[in-house]
C-alpha cells in the first residue's frame, strides 16, 4: 500500500504520516531526504521537532544523496515512512529528478509506503525562477506519484482529507 500524504508548511502531513506508520504492523523505517545544514538554525529546528516525535525503536535512514532514494526504498523490508519529496527535489542539481526510479521503487515495495510531500499549489506564485522550476518540478512528481498511490491524503490545518481515486487526463 502506497499512500502519500500531501499538506503545505505547518499543516500537520508529518504529524498525520507519523501516525500512519504507527499503526502499521511492523518495523517502520524512517527516510530521511533532506540533509542537516547547521548553519540553517530554523532548518535544524524543525528536522530536532521531527526526531523528538519519532518512537525510538524506529529505524532512520538519511539518504546520502537525492539519487540514492530509489536503492534505499528497494532495500528496505518494513514500512517506510518518506520524508518528503519536497526535500528529494530539493537536492537535485538543477531540480533535475528522476521519478522513473521513483515510481518503480515504491511499485516494486511489498511492505507499506507512506510518503509525504508539500503541495506547493495552495501557495504564492514564487518570485524567482528557481523558485517557479521548484513548484513546477514538485508539482509534477506529486502528481505521478498520487497517479500510483492507493490512497492521497490531503491535511489543511491539522485536518485530513482523504482525496477520491484520479479521473485521468480530460
């Protein structure tokens, strides 16, 4: 079972994610995309907020690089719990993903995969270029993504809706 769980910044995704994987039957493994900037006080913050959350019989594996999310899942028996493709974007060269790897990964998974990512569609219309490629490239792979998941949920303001399955292309 592949669900992701979308939500913009403070929404609660994480929150929802952790309690899913909770409730899994089975060792949960925790992985990690983002790298630990020290200098980033805030960045550091929110990661320290996560790992206090975190049961400590859980498993937490930061991939080395953002081409590395693909073996890491193909190489995890139990539940994983993704944190976030926003994050996995993020550290792209150029924003320059590969969801091909993706999508196989988590379709080849025999044990439950919850994933979690921002949905950069309920905010403002970023200013730099950079920015625009972000959501674009985001948005995109949220999309290929919910296109194999069997449930998307959607948290706005600590509150979980569960979307209906897609209609396809009009």
């Amino acid at each position: 079972m592949i669900t992701l769980v979308l939500g913009g910044t403070r929404s609660g995704k994480s929150l929802v994610a952790e309690r899913l994987a909770e409730r899994a039957s089975g060792q949960v493994t925790y992985v990690a995309t983002n790298a630990l900037d020290p200098a980033d006080t805030d960045h550091a913050a929110r990661i320290a907020l996560h790992r206090r959350r975190r049961p400590p019989h859980w498993l937490t594996v930061e991939v080395p690089t953002p081409a590395d999310l693909a073996a890491v899942l193909a190489a995890t028996d139990e539940v994983a719990l993704v944190e976030s493709l926003g994050g996995w974007v993020a550290g792209h060269d150029e924003l320059d993903v590969d969801p091909v790897s993706l999508l196989a990964a988590l379709s080849a998974r025999s044990a439950d995969t919850i994933v979690v990512s921002e949905e950069v569609g309920f905010s403002v219309h970023p200013t730099t270029e950079l920015g625009r490629r972000f959501v674009d490239v985001l948005g995109e792979v949220n999309q290929q993504v919910a296109g194999i998941a069997d449930r998307v949920l959607l948290v706005v303001a600590g509150r979980t809706l569960e979307l209906p399955p897609g209609q396809g292309s009009p």
